[in-house]
C-alpha cells in the first residue's frame, strides 16, 4: 500500500484517475482505519486529502455554507455561523463517537461510509444538503441523499470524490434538529437517527419541513409523506402524532445485535416526534 | 479495632489511612510497563489462528506454505505441546488453547505461527490451510440441555450427573436442608419465576499478552499480565513438559482482571513458538480476540419457587440453576448454587445447580463468579414478592437476615457477619427516604461472597539503613502494594515510606495462589504482618543480645526493641534502624518470612440501593442514584476499598443494562468489540456513594476481610428492581437492554 | 516496502522516524520510539487508552496513521509532567486514588487536560460527556471526576 497526500484538488483528481478502484479516500479515517486494520479492505493506494487546504475549511458562499471534506467535526462545532444555522447538523456531528473521534471524523466521510446508521446524514438530508463531486471530467453538486446507494456503496463513480458539503440557506424562521437512539448515553452506533427541518411563517405556520430517518433501511431515508403532514400545521400535538405514525409506518429496519426490527419501527416515530419539536421550536425563537 | 492476641500494636496508626499508593507516579507519567509494553531482542511476533465455526471437526492442518515464506520461523499446532493424560482439568484448559481434534466455538484456536514482523505474520496465516467439517452447534443454556442438542464431549459428565440428562450437562450440585414443600405449604403467597442472564465479559481494558523466551537447555522465562504468575507457571509447565523450576514467571503490571485473567490463553502458544523458533516471542490479543476467545461468564436460566407469609417471612426458597460455561466443564454454577441464599436464615432451603457446555469459549472467573446471576434471581423474587404484600423491602430482608449462628443454605455455620448493619444503615440512609420522581423507581438488593484464603508467601528484608522491603507474589490488581506496605509498617511500627513492596516472579518465593476471591489482603496481608512478626522476633533477639539480657526480656513497641518491664533493666529503645545497622555484628542480616495455606476468610455482605428512571416511550433506563453499603472488615486503604465497591457496582450496572454476548444464528459471536460490547462509559452514570461497614473478621489478625467481589453481585437485582418499580413491569432477563425493556412495557 | 520519512514534533522534542503506510501513530510509538504510555486496548477507536493530542486536538492515536503526523505536535502521557513535577492532574489522580490498575491512566489524563486547556471550569456532566470514550473497567469513574474537578479547580486557583 502507497500513502500519498496531495496538497490539490488537481494533484487528488490525477491521483484517483491514474489509480480508479485501487484508490481509498482519506477523510479522518475513524472508520477507514479499523477496516484497514481488520483487513475488509486491502487499497493499492491511501490518499489523504487532508493537506488540500481549501478542504479544511468552512466558508460562506453567497446562497449558503460549505463543509470541505476534510473538516472534522469538531472544527464544525467550533464555527459559530454554521452552529447558528444549522444547530441539529453540527449536533449530528458532535455525536459522531468520542470527542477523540470528533477531533478526527469528517460528515464527508461519514456520508461516503455509506452506513444507513451514520448519524450526520440524516441531518443532511433534512438541511437540503448538497455534497460537491469531483474528478477528472469536472465538478457535479449531488443531493447528500443521492451519495449513498446500499450499506457500504455510495453512487460515485471510479475517479470521483466528495470535495465538500453545501448547506444552503433558509429562510429566516428555520429550524434544524437531530436525535438518535442509542443504549448508551454515548459511543454507539444509532439505533435509530432522525433529522428534521423546517420553516414557519411569521404565524408560527409550518411552510415546508423535510424529515429523514437512519437506521430503519439500507440507506437513510427522507420521509415526504410525514414533512407533508407538518405543512400548514403550527406542529402541534396533533401534526406531531401524525409524523409519528407515519415515521413509523415508514420504517423498515432489520433486527441486529442493535436493536430489534419492532424496536426500531416504534422508536423512528417517537424520535421523529421528539425531533420536529425542537425543530419547531428553534424555528420559533427566530426572528 | 480488631486485633489478635498476638499483636502489640494498641490502635493504628496506619492502616485505615489513606496513603499515596507506591506505584502511582509511575501509573500516571506512562512509566509503568503492562504486559504489552516490554520488547526482547531478536523478538519475532506471535498470531493465532482461530476457528471461524462454532463446532467443527479438524479434518487437517497444512502449515507447509506458511513455514515456506520468509520471515516465518515458526508454526505450532496441537501437535506441538505434551498431551495431559492425569489432569482433566490442566488437559482441558490446553485444549482450549489450542484445538484438538475440534473446535468447539467461534475464535478456538487452531494454530500459531511466529514471524519477524506482524505484518509478516499477518500474511502467513492466510496461508495455513485448515480443512474443517462442520457439526451442529449449540450456544444457549436451555437449548444445550435438550435431548437432541448437539453434543460436545462424549462421556465426560461426572457420577452426580443422572444418566437421561442430555450429553452436555457436566455436573450436578446440590444444597440445602429443610423440607421445601413443607415450607411452601405455610406461606401466603408462592411465587414461581425464570430468570435469565447473558454471558458478559470482564471487559480489563489491557488485551492479554506475553513475552516469552525459551532456551535449547530448557529454561524458559515469560513475562505476562496475569493474575497469578504461579499458575502460569504450572499450567504452562505442563503443557510443555517442562519442570516448574525451569520456568520462571514474571508478572507485569496488570491492566485489569476481574477474574479474567486467572487462567492462561496466549502464554502456553508464546513459549512453545519460542522453543521451536530459538526466539523470543511477543504475543498480544486483540480486543476481538479477547471478546472471542478469553473466558467471559457463564450465561444462565435460573428457577426460583419461594413462598412467604404476609408478613415477610420466607418460609421455603428453592433454585434449580443452568450454567452454561462454555466449551468445557467447569462452570461457576456451585458458587452459584452455594451464595444464592446465603444471606438468609431459613427453615427450608434447597438448590440445584447444572454445570452445562455449550459451543462458547471456556468460561473464566468474574467477580464472584456465579455469584451475581443466582443473586439476581433471588433478590428479584424476595423483591416481586415483598412489595405484593406491601412491605418494605428492607424490612423483609431484615426478618429473614442471617446473622452469627445462622446455618446457611451451603452448610456453613456464620461466624460474626455484617449482612444485618448493611440493611440498618441503608434504611437509615438518606437515600432510602429521598423523592422519586415520575417514571422513577427505587430498588435494593443484598449480595455475598465467601472470600477465600490460600497458598501465600511473603519475604520481608530489613536493609542496613532500616528500610524494608517486602516481597510478595501476587500481581498488584488495585492498590495491593499500598495495603502491604501499610501492614508491614504498621506492624513494624515504621513510617508507611519506609517500606517499598515489590512483587516476586516464580523463582523467588513459594507458591503463591492465583489473584482470586478478594483472597489478596486477607491472605497475603496476613503473610505480611507474620513475616513482620518474625522479623520483630530477630530483632528483639539482637537487641537482647546488645544489651546482654534475655530474649524474653525485650519486647517490641512503636518500632523500637524496649526491655518488657521494669526488671529486665534500664536501656533506652533501640530502633528498627539501630538494630539494622549493626546486624552485621549480631548475626547477620534479618529478614523475616511466612508461608500458609491461610484459613479463616470472613464472609461478606453488601446491600445496595439504586434509583431509576425509564423512558417509557423508549424503554432506555438510566441510573440516577447509586449507595452501596458493605462490610469490609476492616478496610485498610478506605480510598481503594471504595474503589472496589464502586468498580464491582458500575460492572454490575453495565451487567443489568447493556453488556451482553450476542450469538448469530450460525454461533459466531456479533459483537466482538468495545462498540457493540457495551461497558458503561462515565456519561452514563451517576457517582457511586459508599458507606464501609467494619465488622472484623476474627480470622485475620487486623480484623481484614475481602472487598473486591462482594460489590458485584447485589447491582444486577438492584438495577432490575428499580427498573421494575419504575415500569410497572418485572424484568426477568438480563441484560434489560432498551429493546427487552420497551418489549415488556408493551406487552406488559 | 515503500517507508514513508516522517519528521514531527513529540512533546516538543523533533522526532524523525520511518513507518510503513499502514502503521498507526499508535504503532509508531510504541513500537519505533518506545513510548509505551499510550496504550492499544481496541486499536478501533472504542476505548480512548491511545489518547493523545495532535496539534492541541484530542485523538484516538489507534484511528491515525503514523505518516499522517508528519509536520505536527504531538503531545503523549510522557511530556505531561515537567520533570519531576507532575501536572496537577497527574498529582489528583494519585491524591484521589483515581486509578486502580492504571492502564487506562494514561488515556484519560491526555483527554483531562484537552478538557481542561478548553474549558476550565466543567461542569460534572461535561467532564463525564468529554471523558466518555475513555473506558474505564475498574473504577466506576466516580473518583477519577472527583480527581479532574478537583484538578480543575486547582489549576482556576493558580491561574
């Protein structure tokens, strides 16, 4: 195995192109690490993208925010302007493992795990998130949730990788939030995870909303159907026991050693419930 | 105080203080060397390969690419150690070493190979060919006793066991006395239950690991983390046909045990790869390897049939308990049989225990071993059936409490124990009156353990400059040489910085038992405070000899030889130092030394009391508040005897909440790591307030009993007792993990 | 074999070292320079015992490649202490018999002090939430909080 660490985007798009399948990316390696170390993966090549500079950084673009790729999250927690915006995000990070962890794991690399647990993507996928591709024939702006395609696979292609995260803005009254399930109070892996987002109207009305959910499928996913019930709501009690039922009516987890197929079916309504609240009220406090 | 008629010491000074422990710079700069720490020259790296069945026939081990690659100087199978004829037990742990003609769970190993780098090796044993066969397997306790379960050993149940068992059930064990239907007959209410607990594992952080060395003469050296250095010894001697003489073993210092590390895995694969390579070899475990293939509990279903009167008296309690320990016989299921109701004075009492294999590694001790799985079923059933009628728990342990001259259930007759001051005081506690909030429950649990004696050594050198070094040899697991050196002291009547503890290797004491049952500062303390003694008696003796007087005309007193009374004459004291100085020219220099089979282990109890909350939507329990009330006789180093209650009530709390071994369908293990193998992180939990009750055990001459074990045995029925309150539901199994609880709220 | 030539900074001293790509910070310590202080109790990132700070962050040096190191600080248990005077972490630890067996000590005084340099003044539950991928086996972490309160508190006092 090769260890290389280009301080380019170009130099890391020429990399990739040259090597295709043998190549691994490396964010933080929090997960790539221990799959190294256990042998379920055997790379030619090990390239560490965390010496391209304008990947380790946050910055504000005209319409939004981008997470470069090599963030890590506790840097994200540390940037006052993307934990105003975004709290339920930069929350998901923060639960990301330890804070050993955190000082090291990127959401680029949680969302390219591919894992239907990572507990940043359902919190991208409310926020509308967008993750920036590139390789040799250019640069494409992917929905987050289109970048996980089966537990482990993500949808891009030989000679791809995710440069960064857009968040883009919301109007004034939005509110972002994430909850997760897990037996301990920290260091597990989500039972189940749900992000919601939304935004009210000067009334207190919600206007649009997105929910997704972790842990219940192959991959994370948005629910519609239970954003819809918000809508037009002020996300009272009775708005929010329909999020719950349809949250769970929209789950369908498996039984592992983590949790039950039953057990996670019923707790992706609780915490879709228990989430859009405080969505609802951060949306609120704001102005 | 407690002290025996032999001692001159009228009030500590010493012990019951709480001193810098010796060994703490180097434990918290990074100095201290672990088992993993140490490197030799010419050191190869050791790897075992390990079965990725849960029951396989081993059809053929081919090895020949693997020794054909560079860098790899050695590969051993179980060809390679002394088969054990005489011993089934030794012969039992090498097969759990190494497999012989199967292997019987995920993780077995079946071969080892050394090589000059790891990653050499790591490479090598994709290279060892191993044709296997795969047989049914079982790994549940109940399913391994049905007639149709697949069946491990053929013909090695031993004489108690009734011939229409199913082939996996080992051992019958059976205790009591009374007339149980009898009993049943006179109370109000009779409550039948199962319960059910997962296999856990001890969860030491340091992975196990060795370094061995032997020479072409025969003479091996290994340094380990272990919990006893003698029984690596022999163990290890055996295995490889060598005299226990020409092995000598060092123990590192040891980054947890808990039992765990009271027998041997890596250390008999290390010496034998170094015998055929010529080279010293390094093995380390990693922590899959540790959760797959060391020795976690016993998993367990537990009957309980016990009838009260309305007004809390238990009239007859009954256990049948299933213990499956793994692969081999020999699970804790006696202790387990034994401690069930040992807290209690009873008319009619009886239990059965099983000893089962199952397609799981062998299991090891962990703190009071069998204990705390017999404790939860009991404690739970007391609990369930005390508040049906109303009654304070607390109380109806007190009306059912032994106490000296109780007859407990394993036959013993209690000497003075401290079972009823646990309950009085945590009824008196704070804790017990304070508010509960809404979804919040309170539960209490008693627990006991026997505490054991044992084999025991100890040197004690006086130095020319008066300063004094101990010898002993057992590992220090949690302040052992602190609590040595302050009964070494306090018996010389010198400051506790005087003495320096060290513990020996193999070759320069006697036998020593392993590191077990809270036997350390019983047994070893007492060895300590005689090998004190014995250099007293020399030192009266020179000091005799000095002042030209007799022997029996001197006496010790505050760290000074003094003549006992007014007509042996008037010297001034001479001190430790004084005499030492001049022992060159009285005879020589003074030592003192004791060797016992050490007797008279005090019991001990504990009560427990914790409060929880339960997220009835989620079924996710959290731990609030958490006391525990033990009797430590007296606790020598009160920091480390709370230390001891507060690890054993956490492992206990991780036990009841979350830890659990979990099997697939095809009996691999799922969940081989610190991710999924849940131990209790600090968030999790709450201080952990104690009260040390001191009862003296009148067996040892400072009135000490064990500690370390005790705590871990009420925690897993407390926590389901509080669970229970605060759900409305009786939780029988544990773990009560958020799944099983919410499950129970549901259908409950 | 394709070593890769790290020059680094540990606990100010400059290191030069070679590893193989896939060594771990964790295996160049203790493998190639001998710091044996940081322990592997999972090599997964799980157990917090290889904690160390790599330009004043706190990471698993488990889940991080020797070669990544190159041209940062590191900071392991063996430059806590200043010669012969330990941190006051260091010295609570041992005040309030912190550690039992002492193997996950290392790990949780490099995490303390990253809390500590942060936020001076913690809250119980913060402590408890910081240190939470630091396991601990023996000692129920009650008195190893009491020994970083009491630490922090001290050092507050001297500052």
């Amino acid at each position: 195995m090769q260890y290389l660490s280009p301080d380019s985007i170009e130099d890391a798009v020429r990399i990739l192109s040259d090597q295709a399948n043998g190549c691994h990316v490396l964010a933080g390696g929090t997960d790539l690490l221990v799959r190294l170390r256990s042998g379920l993966t055997e790379p030619d090549v090990l390239m560490d993208i965390k010496r391209i500079r304008e990947l380790s950084r946050i910055t504000r673009e005209p319409n939004g925010l981008r997470v470069g790729a090599a963030v890590s999250c506790a840097e994200m927690g540390e940037h006052a302007d993307l934990s105003a915006a975004w709290p339920g995000v930069v929350e998901a990070a923060g639960l990301i493992g330890s804070t050993q962890i955190q000082g090291r794991a990127t959401i680029a690399g949680n969302l390219c795990n591919a894992s239907p647990a990572a507990d940043s993507v359902p919190a991208l996928v409310a926020a509308n998130g967008v993750a920036r591709v590139v390789s040799a024939h250019g640069v494409r702006d992917v929905p987050v949730e289109d970048i996980p395609a089966s537990p482990g696979k993500t949808s891009l292609a030989a000679g791809e990788f995710l440069s960064s995260i857009f968040l883009p803005d919301q109007p004034g009254r939005t509110g972002d939030a994430y909850l997760r399930f897990i037996p301990r109070t920290e260091m597990d892996i989500a039972v189940v995870g749900c992000g919601v987002a939304l935004s009210l109207d000067a009334q207190g009305v919600c206007t649009s909303a997105r929910i997704a959910l972790g842990a219940v499928a192959p991959t994370v996913v948005c629910v519609p159907e239970a954003a819809e019930a918000l809508v037009g709501t002020p996300v009272d009690d009775t708005a929010l026991a329909r999020v719950e039922e349809i949250c769970s009516a929209a789950a369908r987890p498996i039984t592992d050693k983590r949790g039950t197929a039953e057990f996670r079916t019923h707790v992706a309504g609780v915490l879709a419930r228990r989430t859009a609240k405080i969505a609802a009220a951060r949306a609120g406090e704001k102005a | 105080m407690a002290l025996d008629s032999d001692s001159d010491i009228k009030q500590f000074k010493i012990v019951g203080t709480r001193p810098p422990r010796p060994d703490g710079i180097d434990k918290v700069t990074g100095r201290a060397r672990f088992g993993a720490d140490v490197t030799a020259p010419g050191m190869l790296i050791g790897l075992v390969l390990r079965s990725p069945h849960a029951h396989a026939r081993i059809l053929g081990i081919d090895t020949s690419e693997a020794e054909a690659m560079d860098g790899v100087h050695a590969v051993v199978t179980r060809a390679d150690f002394a088969e054990i004829e005489d011993d089934d037990y030794t012969a039992d742990i090498l097969d759990n070493c190494m497999a012989g003609e199967k292997a019987l769970y995920d993780g077995h190993a079946v071969a080892a190979i050394a090589a000059s780098s790891g990653a050499i090796a790591r490479k090598a044993l994709k290279r060892i060919r191993v044709e296997y066969e795969p047989l049914p397997h079982v790994t549940d306790v109940d399913a391994a006793m049905q007639p149709d379960a697949p069946v491990l050993h053929q013909e090695r149940a031993n004489e108690t066991v009734p011939p229409d068992m199913g082939g996996n059930v080992m051992a019958r064990y059976e205790f009591g006395h009374g007339d149980i239907e009898a009993g049943l007959n006179k109370a109000d209410r009779v409550l039948e239950r199962t319960y059910r607990t997962e296999a856990t594992h001890q969860g030491y952080i340091e992975p196990h690991a060795c370094l061995a060395q032997v020479g072409p003469d025969g003479q091996a050296d290994l340094w380990c983390c272990t919990q006893g250095q003698y029984m690596v010894r022999d163990t290890c001697a055996a295995m490889l046909g060598l005299k226990q003489g020409q092995l000598r073993v060092t123990a590192s210092e040891i980054g947890g045990g808990f039992g765990g590390k009271t027998t041997v895995f890596l250390e008999p694969l290390a010496l034998v790869l170094s015998r055929k390579s010529g080279r010293p070899v390094k093995m380390v475990m990693s922590r899959a390897e540790v959760l797959r293939a060391s020795g976690p509990t016993s998993s367990t279903s537990i009957d309980v049939r016990m009838g009260m009167t309305k007004d809390g008296r238990i009239t007859s309690a009954f256990a049948e308990l299933r213990y499956q320990g793994g692969a081999y016989p020999g699970s804790p299921v006696e202790f387990g049989a034994m401690s069930a109701f040992a807290p209690y004075e009873l008319e009619n009492v009886k239990t059965i225990g099983w000893d089962v294999v199952a397609n799981r590694p062998k299991q090891a001790a962990y703190r009071a071993p069998g204990a705390p799985m017999a404790a939860f079923a009991v404690e739970s059933a007391i609990d369930e059936l005390a508040r049906g009628f109303g009654l304070d728990p607390l109380d109806v342990r007190l009306k059912n409490a032994a106490r000296e001259g109780t007859r407990a259930s394993h036959g013993v007759t209690y000497m003075a124990i401290g079972l009823e001051a646990t309950v009085h005081t945590a009824k008196n506690h704070p804790h017990w009156s304070a508010p509960l909030g809404p979804n919040q429950g309170r539960g209490v649990a008693c627990g006991f353990w026997f505490n054991f004696g044992g084999n025991t050594c100890v040197s004690l050198n006086i130095t020319p400059d008066g300063t004094v070094n101990v010898l002993e040899g057992n590992p220090d697991i949690g302040g052992s040489r602190a609590s040595m050196s302050m009964m070494a002291a306090e018996e010389l009547g010198i400051p506790y910085d005087k003495v320096r503890t060290v513990i020996a290797d193999t070759a320069s004491l006697g036998l020593n038992d392993v590191t077990d049952g809270s036997r350390v500062t019983f047994a070893v303390g007492l060895a300590t405070i005689e090998a004190a003694r014995a250099a007293k008696r020399e030192m009266c003796k020179r000091a005799a000899m000095v002042w030209g007087i007799e022997e029996d005309a001197v006496m010790w007193e505050d760290g000074a030889a003094r003549p006992a009374g007014p007509n042996a004459g008037e010297y001034p004291p001479m001190s430790l130092a004084e005499i030492a100085a001049i022992a060159s020219n009285t005879g020589g220099p003074i030592a003192g030394h004791h060797e016992v089979n050490a007797e008279g282990a005090g019991v001990s109890f504990a009560t427990h009391m914790v409060d929880a909350e339960v997220d009835p939507e989620t079924g996710a329990a959290k731990i609030l508040r958490y006391t525990v009330f033990q009797d430590a006789g007296k606790a020598v180093h009160p920091d480390f005897v709370e230390g001891q209650f507060q690890g054993g009530a956490v492992q206990g709390i991780g036990w009841a909440l979350n830890e659990e071994y979990v099997y697939g369908e095809d009996g691999t293990l799922q969940n081989a790591g610190f991710l999924d193998y849940r131990v209790p992180v600090a968030s999790d939990l709450p201080m952990i307030d104690t009260v040390i009750l001191e009862i003296p055990n009148p067996g040892h001459p400072y009135g000490v009993r064990g500690v370390g074990e005790t705590s871990i045995v009420p925690p897993l029925a407390a926590v389901a007792n509080a669970i229970s309150a605060a759900a409305g539901v009786r939780m029988d199994t544990i773990p009560m993990s958020p799944p099983r609880v919410l499950l129970a709220l549901r259908s409950g | 074999m394709n070593k890769i030539h790290v020059t680094t900074k540990i606990n100010g001293d400059p290191v030069e070292y070679l590893c193989d790509p896939e060594d771990t910070l964790l295996d160049v310590l203790r493998d190639q320079l001998g710091m044996t202080g940081s322990k592997e109790g999972c090599g997964t990132g799980d157990c917090g015992a290889c904690s160390v700070t790599v330009n004043g962050r706190l990471v698993c040096s488990c889940l991080m490649l020797g070669a990544e190191a190159s041209d940062c600080e590191v900071a392991t248990i063996e430059g806590m202490a200043d010669g012969e005077n330990l941190h006051p972490l260091q010295k609570k630890f041992i005040e309030h018999a912190a550690l039992q067996c002492g193997i996950c000590t290392p790990g949780i005084l490099v995490a303390a002090r990253s809390l500590l340099e942060r936020n001076p003044d913690p809250t119980e539950e913060e402590a408890r939430y910081w240190l939470a991928g630091n396991l601990c086996r023996c000692t129920g972490y009650d008195k190893i909080i009491r020994a970083v309160m009491d630490a922090a508190a001290e050092m507050r006092e001297a500052s």
